[in-house]
C-alpha cells in the first residue's frame, strides 16, 4: 500500500482542524438560528461578563437573546431580541444573573403582576438589578485570605525560635495533662455526677415551686425595678444635657472626633485615601486575559509554524504577551568546511547551513493609539518592534513585525501579515514572512488560522465539554 503524499496529509489535517473549529464555534459562539421577535431595552448600572448573544430568559425558560450593549446617560444599556409569542407585563423586573457561582452571565426576567400592559417593542424594562459581581466577591475573599495570612505568618514567627517551639510542647503537654485529670475524675466520680443532675432536676423543681408561692415577693421585685425607670426617666434630661455638650465640642473642631469633622485638610486625606482604594478596585475589576493559538502553513519549506500566547490586558489600550513559538526555522548556523585534495596542497571551502527546529520566545507590551497599536520587546527570542492598524470594528488587523537586527550576513527579520476575524473566537491568517531575507529558501508565504478565547469563554468552553468517561 503507497504512503499518502505530503499534500493528502496537509488536507487531512486542515480538514480535522475545521470540523473541531466549528464544534468549538457553535458551542462558544452560540450560533442559532433567528426568529421573528420584538426588541426592547433594559438599563443597569453595570454589566460586567455579559456578551452580545447572551441568553435572555423568564421563569428559568430562554425567551431571546443580548443583540446589542451600549452607554446611555452612564449606564448600560441592553438591547434585547425577545421571542413574538412571549408576552411581558409592563411592571415585570430584569437582572443579571448568572448559572452557579462562575457560571455565565445571562438576563433573567422576573414577570410582575399585571394582566393587562405588557412590554411592547422599543419599550423598556424600567426596573433592572445587576446582581452580585464575581469580582466583588472574589476581592471580599481575597481580603479575609490576606488577613489569615497575616494570622499564620505572626504564628511562624512566634514559633520560629527554639523558646517558640518549647512554649508550644508545653502547652500542648498541658493540654494533655487536663484532658487526662478531666477523664480520671469522671471515672472515679460517676455516681456523684450523676447526683448532681438528680439535684440540679429537684431545684429547678423548687423553683417552680417557690415562684407559685412567692408571688407577692415576684410583685415586690417588679415594682422596685418600675421604681429603677422612674429616676431613670427623671435623670434623661441630665443625660440629654451632657450629650449635647459634647455634641457641641465636636461641632467647634474639639476633641479627635471634633477635629477629624470640622477640618477640611483631614476630610480631604481621608477622601482621597478613598479614591484611591477605589481607583485600584477598578483597575483589577477591569483585567482582563485571553489564550491565543495560532497556526501558519508556510508554502516553502512547506511546514507549520504554531504560536501559543497568554495576554494580559489591564485597561482597554494596553497589554502585555507572553508566549512560545515553534519553528521549523528555528535556529539558523552556517559552517565553513575545509578540505585537502589531489594533487597535495589544494584546498576547498564550503559553507554549510544548518537549521534546527528550536522553540522560541515572545515578551513584549503593546499601546493603542487609535486604530494603530505599537508593540516592542521580546519577538522570536530577539529585541523587536510591531506596528498594527485596526479596522472595520477591530475585526481586520494588518501587522508589520520587525527583529533579529544581529543575523549574521543579512537585513533583519521582517514579517507582515493580516488577520481576520471570522467570528468571536476564530481568526484566519495570511502574509509573507522574512521576505528581504538574501536567502530564498526563507522567504515564505504562508496562511493558516487561529482561536482566541478570553477567560469567560474559557468557563463556557469547560461546561460545554462533555466528561470524559473512565
């Protein structure tokens, strides 16, 4: 049986390749088929982890779907896709909500009372709730996490010297001690424990008894302490007295409290220590992260080269990459061969290349200006640059790279290529690579795809993915 070409086996791939690209895509993308429905709109104060094509849903049931999210008088704004036959009264409530604790953001709509008014199309939902924010929830632990910590580390300094680690046995000795003593004198003194509860039975008994007969004294007792609220009563305007004395003191600036009211300069730091603790939360509310694989055919030497990326994005204009790159012309050596031939004396040399397919390096920072983004650092495990020019939506994306100044008996490594997003995870690829190089073997067209996936669609893409049964 013939061996399969080079060729068949480049087609069997990219076909595997397409078949598990669209199962990914139908499941994270949520591609389906649209209805006829009515659209309407919802404000909430924030929607953070919500995405267009987010499920809408009423009594636990989907009803439509997120067509379109927007700012409006600084809020969010949701424009919703809802089914024709779904009907929503007009005093209905609309949250976000989410599956589970990291499950995915979805609007769920909570129908109110009315039977007659209902949600028409273009109307809006006026009662909305953003729900409990993951985030939020996640700084809350993090800051008992610290405090624990703090707890653990005072211990391991207390225990960290020998006269720490002594007091500890002592303790824990003493501890033993009294468990022992305690368990010694429930054994030897049974019977007298248990006459202790039959005595303990009798007096709650007595005392039933006593508070039957002794009702004129229970009388006596009641009216002394009425008596205790009468000069209670009569000593409040004393007390009122005082009370406003030493509101007074705070209002002229007196005292710590008065000071820290009546003193701008102290209201000013504390506001500003404030704004500041503020700033920070949103900053780590913002951070956003994303995975990226991408795959390139190159049409000679007729190998793949494969990138895999982490991005981290701390505000919406800049992020840093770390990523690894395998390369079929990873690294690149010329050697000079010398040999002695016939007759005695004569020589020849040749120079040899020599290619390994080594794993490279990327650790760069890119800005956004505008449409373009500048990127520098790290590229292929050599200093580097990039240009990129964002356009229609951010969906097309045309990069210029350029690094590897020190190559030996050549220009720099120069690459440029687009990129263009076909839906929310899925990308295809195409571009000339080192393309001044003197050496044609290198200089290489190539085209290929790639996935993107942020840490939101991550958690979707782990439900979507069925157990693997044992």
């Amino acid at each position: 049986m013939a061996f399969m070409s080079k060729e068949a086996k480049v087609g069997i791939f990219v076909l595997l390749g397409i078949i598990i690209l669209a199962y990914f895509t139908l499941k994270v993308g949520k591609i389906e088929v649209t209805e006829k429905g009515y659209t309407i709109y919802a404000d909430f104060d924030t929607i953070s982890g919500l995405d267009d094509k987010s499920v809408v849903k009423m009594a636990g049931v989907p009803v439509g779907q997120v067509v379109g999210i927007g700012l409006e008088e600084n809020r969010a704004r949701v424009r919703m896709k809802i089914r024709e036959r779904v009907k929503i009264p007009i005093d209905s409530t609309i949250a976000l909500t989410s599956e589970g604790l990291i499950g995915e953001k979805h609007i769920e709509i909570y129908p109110g009372l009315s039977k007659e008014s209902f949600i028409e199309e273009g109307g809006t939902i006026e009662k909305s709730y953003s729900g409990a924010n993951i985030d939020e929830l996640i700084r809350k632990v993090t800051l008992i996490a610290d405090d624990f910590k703090k707890i653990t580390e005072s211990l391991t300094e207390v225990l960290a010297d020998e006269e720490g680690k002594s007091s500890l046995k002592e303790i824990i000795g003493n501890l033993r001690d009294s468990t022992r003593i305690f368990k010694d004198i429930f054994a030897t003194n049974e019977d007298k424990i248990d006459r202790i509860f039959e005595n303990l039975d009798r007096v709650s008994g007595n005392l039933e008894e006593v508070t039957g007969e002794r009702k004129e004294d229970l009388k006596i007792l009641i009216a002394n302490l009425r008596e205790f609220t009468d000069i209670l009563k009569e000593k409040t305007p004393e007390i009122v007295r005082k009370l406003d004395t030493t509101l007074g003191k705070i209002e002229r600036g007196e005292g710590t409290l008065g000071k820290l009211v009546s003193d701008s300069d102290a209201y000013d730091t504390m506001n500003s220590a404030l704004s500041g603790i503020n700033r920070q939360i949103k900053k780590v509310e913002t951070l956003q992260t994303f995975l990226d694989y991408r795959l390139e055919y190159q049409e000679d030497p007729s190998e793949f080269k494969q990138y895999a990326s982490l991005k981290i994005q701390p505000t919406v204009d800049k992020y840093y990459l770390f990523g690894i790159v395998d390369d079929p012309i990873g690294d690149v050596e010329t050697k000079t061969i010398i040999t002695t031939q016939t007759p005695p004396g004569t020589t020849t040399q040749t120079e040899e290349t020599v290619v390994s397919d080594d794993l490279k390096f990327n650790a760069f920072i890119a800005k956004k200006f505008g449409d373009f983004t500048f990127r520098g650092g790290l590229m292929e495990s050599t200093a580097g640059f990039g240009l990129s020019y964002f356009a229609l939506r951010n969906r097309l994306s045309l990069n210029f790279d350029l690094f590897d100044f020190d190559r030996a008996n050549n220009d720099p490594h120069l690459k440029f290529y687009g990129n263009y997003s076909i839906f929310k995870n899925l990308f295809v690829t195409a571009g000339y690579d080192d393309f001044v190089n003197d050496n044609n073997d290198f200089r290489t067209l190539f085209f290929g795809f790639g996935l993107e996936f942020r840490d939101e669609d991550l958690k979707t893409l782990l439900r979507a993915t069925p157990p693997v049964s044992p």
